[in-house]
C-alpha cells in the first residue's frame, strides 16, 4: 500500500505523482513534447509513440490516481483531452449492438447526443432521475449503469455504494461522473464503482484555462479496453495541458475547501430571498440530498443551483453581478454564473441559474450577489 493512504487531503494534493527528486532537476519537471521516442532494436519499453505514452501523461495519471484511490496500487488513470472524450472512451468502449446502459436523464447536457449516437450503433438506452435511487428501476438486464452524483445542473445526488452493489448483482458494470464532486469531495472507487469518470477542465484544474478528462479503474481489464480507444480514436492530451494541470493539483484542496464554503455562504444567504425557488445545494442540512451526500461525500462542492421568476429577473440578475462571470463551466477560482435555459437541453426553469462560487472574500461575494437580487427586481 502506498503512502498516500495515511496522508490528508492537502498533504496528497501536494505530492501527488511526483517522481524521486533528482539532484539539480526541478520538483515536477517540464512538459516533454515529442511525437517520438529513440527506439532502436525492439519496441519495447514505456515510451515508444507520442499517441499511446508521454513522461509528462505519466505523472499526472499517477496524481489523479492517488487523488481518486489513495493507498489502492492497482488503480490506473487514462487521461484525454476534455471530459466528453472520457465519457465516450468508457461508454464505446465497454458497450456493443444489443447491450443495454442506463443514464441519468437528468445529467451532463451532452448526455442526450451520447444516448443518440449509442442508439445508432444497435444499444438499448434506458435513462431514470439521479434522486431517490430512480435508476434501480432499470437496471434489470444492464451492461453498463452510468451515475453522475451531484447531478449537473439539478444537484441530485443517488447512493453510489447501493446503486454499485445492485448493477453488480445483476453483472453490470458502473462508471460513475466525479466532476462536480472531485476526488476530495468523494471517491467513487470505494465506494464500489468500476470507473470514475471526470472532467478535469471544471474543479479539478480550477483556472479555465484548459480542457482534460481523465478516466480511473482498479479493473485492468476494464482499463485496457479504455485505453485501446483511446489509441483508435487519437484522443490524446497534449503534453502543456498535462503539465498545467498537474501544477494546479498542488492547490486543489486550498481551492475545493475555499469554495466549498463560499457556495455554503452563497446557499445560505439565498435561502432568505422571496424571489428565489428551486434553491439546491447538498451542504444546506435541509437540502433534500443532504442525507446521502454526507454520507458519501467529504466536500459538497462549488455549486449552487437556484430559479428567479423570469428569464428575464435572471438575465438581469446576471448583468447586476460585478465579481461574477457570465460563463458557461464551473469549478474555477473566479465565481461564475449563467442562465442554463440559453442552451437548451437542460430541462430546468427559463429564469434557472447555476452559480459556480470561486476563491473570492465570501462577504463580498454574499454582497454581490444581493446586490444584484435587488438591482434586478426593478
């Protein structure tokens, strides 16, 4: 067992994946771009192809998965240049004609154009809410059970460990969507998942200056799979985007415990506001997730979730922000905010808004936020 399971959070955030200190070398060393390698006599060795391997890939595969399965030496991390490439890495590679997955219907906005393409090639599609445990009600006959707890935007949240130990009774496969909670917020792998899927681009980097995902499995058959798709389709990261974000792993506890407690701040201040409804976040006690969450989840997360009346309150609520974003994502240290409605898809309320709390002064950003309630309503 590795040393990272007696660690905290903070201390494996820090540490994660770096190699043995070399004398005059620095701590993480640059990103090593080469399309190939010296390779004379047999292909063998770990460096060959610049589409299957990189030193640089290797570090923060090892770093994740410390982050998202301390202590657990068998745990292997794929990364790939954005989070829909892992999704779809997990999903066509496990699944073929005739097999049957089960979704969230109440997940990531692209999981609908997933669904269509799975359709296309011959798999049956079944989909149930995140809440109540919904999807045990189609798991009968499932190859593949896709979780995403919190769900994006609606912030449900299932019971990863009941709903794992259930799809494995009847030989199904789980993956479960990390990336609202982040590996410091819970670890879907013990919790009994076979993947843990994210999208590295939101929380886990937290600056939105790249896009990453990453996919981590203690099954390496599972894994090889994974991994062959991954050398079919070319998705692969580039080496300054692993790099960037193998640097920002340093400061993810800082970040995750910072905003998690401004979202709090943000929930908790929103809670008293007339004009607000729909109010989600799984760290307020009275939040309807809140039970399961605080069972499985360590951090609750950057995001709130809420409706103004209008389209229109809201479009002007978000005009009225001043340390806000407009921008779609989250998880970044600078807060962020938008109407989901804009992109159709999401099956939420027209004046619906998911916030993203960043790294600010939570009084300062609690006073922007009423202020731009009262500014709006006029």
């Amino acid at each position: 067992m590795s040393d990272s399971a007696v660690f905290g959070d903070g201390t494996r955030a820090v540490r994660a994946g770096l190699p043995e200190p070399v004398k005059h070398e620095p701590t993480l060393p640059g990103p090593v771009f080469a399309a190939h390698y010296h390779l004379p006599g047999d292909p063998t060795g770990p460096y060959t192809y610049g589409r299957d391997e990189n030193p640089t890939w290797t570090l923060l595969e090892r770093a994740i998965a410390e982050l998202e399965a301390p202590g657990q030496d068998d745990a292997e991390t794929l990364v790939f240049p954005s989070g829909m490439a892992a999704i779809s890495a997990v999903l066509f590679s496990q699944l073929r004609t005739g097999d049957v997955a089960v979704l969230p219907n109440d997940g990531y906005q692209a999981l609908p154009l997933v669904r269509e393409q799975l359709e296309a090639y011959g798999i049956e599609v079944r989909t149930a809410p995140t809440a109540d445990n919904a999807q045990l009600d189609v798991l009968d006959g499932a190859k593949l059970l896709w979780i995403e707890t919190p769900s994006n935007p609606g912030l449900d949240v299932c019971d990863i460990r009941r709903l794992t130990e259930a799809a494995h009774a009847r030989g199904c496969i789980v993956a479960v969507d990390n990336t609202l909670a982040t590996p410091l917020g819970q670890r879907p792998l013990e919790l009994g998942a076979d993947f843990a899927v994210a999208s590295g681009t939101k929380q886990l980097t937290g600056h939105g200056d790249l896009l990453l995902g990453y996919v981590v499995s203690r099954d390496a058959g599972l894994l090889t799979a994974v991994r062959r798709w991954r050398k079919i389709a070319g998705a692969i990261t580039g080496p300054m985007e692993a790099w960037l974000a193998h640097r920002s792993l340093a400061t993810l506890h800082l970040r995750a415990d910072r905003q998690s407690a401004n979202a709090l701040a943000v929930a908790e201040a929103l809670k008293g506001r007339p004009e607000v409804t729909g109010l989600r976040y799984p760290g307020l006690p009275d939040d309807p997730a809140h039970k399961v969450a605080s069972q499985q989840m360590r951090r609750y997360g950057c995001v709130v979730s809420f409706s103004l009346p209008t389209r229109a309150r809201a479009d002007r609520f978000l005009d009225a922000l001043r340390l806000v974003d407009d921008a779609t994502s989250f998880g970044g240290v600078r807060s962020t905010a938008e109407r989901r409605g804009r992109w159709g898809g999401d099956a939420v309320p027209d004046g619906f808004v998911r916030f993203s709390a960043g790294a600010e002064d939570a009084d300062d950003l609690v006073a922007d936020v009423l202020r731009a309630l009262d500014e709006s309503a006029g």
